[in-house]
C-alpha cells in the first residue's frame, strides 16, 4: 500500500496562528454541554465540528500565505523554531518510508461495509500494512478471521500472527479499533526518534494496576518490533511473565510487556499535551464531559479541570476515539478528497531536517528526546 501523494505532517489545529486558542474551543464546548439534554451526539453536530477544524486550517493557511512565506505558530515558538508554510510532499513520504507501520484494526462482520470500509479508504490508506481482525473473512478487506473468545485472546493471536508473518515488514505495530480516528503522519512523528529494535511502546498512559503504568486500548497503542519480539518469544513462554487466561486485554498487554522490558513510553509533546485520546474530542474538551468519567481521571492521576487545561490537545494530535464512519467520511470528502485536505489545509513544512530541529520529544519518562534507549 502507498502513500498518497500530498500528505504532510498534520497539526491538530492552527487558531493559535490567529489568536484563537484551544481554550476557546473548550468555553464553546462547555456553551453547548450545558444546553445538552442527552449525552449522545448528533451526525449534524459532529459535522459541525469537523467543518469547524476545517475552516480553521483553511482560513489560517490562507491567511499565512498571504502574509508571510515564513511565521512561527505557537508549538514552534516554544522550541524557538522557525517554520516554513510552503506544500513539500517528500516530507511525509520520507517518513512513511523511514518510519513503517503496520495497523491492525479490531472490528466485526457487521461492520465491514461501514465502519471498515471508511477506515481502509482515509486514514488505514496512510498505513504502510494495513489488517482487519475480525470472526469473518471478506475479500472487500484485507481481513484476518480469528476465533476467539475475549480480546485479550485476540491479542495475543493477533501479535503471534504478527510475529510469525510481517515482523521483518514494519517497525511499528499499531493497534486501533474501527471507531478510531487516527493521523498516521503524529504518530511516524512520535515515532522517528526512537530505535524499533529497541523494547518501548506508546499510547495513551493509564497509571494503575502496572507500576509503569499501561496504555489503554481505546486509544490505540504502537508497539516496536522488539516489543512484539520479546512479547511473543519471552512474556508468552513463561506462565510467571504473563497470564494468558481470562484478563482486561490492555492492562495484562501493560504487565507482560512490563514483565519483559518494555518501557511504556511518554507520549506527550513538548508543552506536555496529550497526543492518544480514548473519547471523542469535545469530551476532552469540555469539563463538564469530563467529571460524568471519574474513573478516566482516577486513571489519569488528574481532576477535570487540570485535565482541561494541561491534557488537550497536542497540535500534533494522534487518536480520537467513538468517531462515526459518516463524519470520518464527511471530513475527507469535504476538502476534495482525503489528500486534498491534507494538502491545502494543514501546517507543513519545507524539509526533515527543519521539521527535526522543530520537534523535541520527551518520549520516555526520564529521557529527552530518544535518550538511551533510542539507537
């Protein structure tokens, strides 16, 4: 599968460009929460949103090219960086080739033709191997048919499969659920730094049950190919490493890797945003979403309010999750097409090595940049 011509490295939103800040976002949300008499949300509403972010990559890219051939937006200015505002297509095709990445999506027969079928035609198209696990094969998808009873059971087939037939075609191996968003450009940004021969996997941090904590699979999580190594070959071969009966599939992923080596890495960005989110992205965004998730804060060692103003969201945003087909759909055709969007509507930058200078990772608790467990 290959890359689509004009894809760029992708900032979750720019209106900071124009003095609009995230937190306005959040007053808006918190505007709208409060008139809310059900907590399901609409098709329009999300539309809605979505266009919003649209219109806001679109009016700020219009209005720094008008401007200016070269500004600073807020994530560079952190970094003292200068950033260039001109459409460079090697950039993200240079990643895609240096950073491999196979995805494995979770989903289910009945929704093959919805759910699936948007995935493998936006963001699963970004994905240097993309596979679907599910109980049913089709020959509309690239589909892997497993039998099991419980996900922590598909986990572990899931990675032994890996293991035994693509661990020498990919660096990393993501996991997503069919109701994922996901932007493959963050997560080779994470990702380039850092050694795949080296054990580390990211996601979105829990900090219970392991001591390292563990990352929740509603948010997605990527494992290096020596962490799938050392999974299947080490944590898998002795009962005392890793219990293979009946558990939550992510918190006993977070103890066998731990049992093992595997560092669970820090996912966040130079301000200390958050990239991996489990919800959808006015419940990050709204304080009133977030105190009807006590459990989701306890998890996060956090309150709503802290979680408001120091966990969303990273400019480099990787996952949202419960995001409909229709609106991951809409969002794509709305620019043109998948790559239009891409293209004409978000942040990009002339070369690597100037998108490098501007990115400073801190990846792993106690270690800036790849630090020593980078090779």
């Amino acid at each position: 599968m290959s890359p689509t011509g004009d894809s760029s490295i992708f900032s979750f939103t720019n209106f900071n460009i124009l003095g609009i800040h995230i937190s306005l976002q959040q007053k808006m949300w918190t505007i709208y929460a409060k008139s809310m008499t059900h907590r399901s949300l609409s098709f329009p509403f999300y539309l809605i949103l979505w266009i919003g972010i649209i219109f806001g990559f679109g009016f700020a890219y219009i209005w720094m090219s008008a401007t200016a051939s070269k500004r600073t937006n807020g994530f560079s200015n952190a970094v003292g960086a200068k950033v260039h505002y001109t459409v460079d297509r090697s950039v993200a095709e240079d990643y895609y080739n240096k950073v491999r990445i196979l995805c494995w999506v979770v989903t289910n027969p009945k929704n093959h033709k919805t759910k699936a079928r948007v995935i493998k035609q936006t963001w699963g198209s970004r994905c240097n191997t993309l596979l679907f696990i599910s109980t049913e094969k089709t020959n509309k998808l690239p589909t892997i048919a497993l039998n099991a009873n419980d996900m922590w059971k598909t986990t572990i087939d899931v990675l032994s499969y890996i293991h035994d037939n693509y661990i020498d075609s990919a660096d990393w191996f993501l996991k997503a659920d069919d109701e994922n968003f996901i932007v493959l450009e963050n997560v080779r940004l994470l990702l380039k730094p850092y050694n795949p021969d080296k054990p580390l996997y990211f996601g979105r941090k829990y900090k219970k049950h392991v001591e390292q904590g563990y990352m929740s699979s509603g948010a997605g999580y990527v494992l290096s190919r020596e962490a799938v190594k050392l999974f299947v070959e080490v944590a898998l071969r002795d009962p005392k490493k890793c219990n293979q009966g009946i558990a939550l599939d992510d918190v006993e992923l977070g103890s066998c890797l731990s049992n093992v080596g595997v560092l669970a890495g820090d996912s966040h960005d130079i301000l200390g945003k958050q990239r991996f989110f489990p919800f959808q992205p006015e419940v990050h965004m709204t304080e009133e979403y977030l105190v009807q998730l006590p459990w989701f804060l306890d998890y996060i060692n956090t309150n709503a309010s802290n979680a408001l103003e120091t966990d969303c969201c990273s400019q480099t945003t990787i996952s949202f999750s419960y995001v409909p087909p229709d609106i991951i759909d809409s969002v794509c055709r709305w620019g043109g097409s998948w790559r239009g969007w891409h293209s004409r509507r978000c942040r990009l930058v002339e070369s690597i090595d100037e998108l490098e200078d501007e990115v400073v990772l801190v990846a792993v608790d106690g270690h800036q940049g790849a630090g020593e467990v980078a090779g």
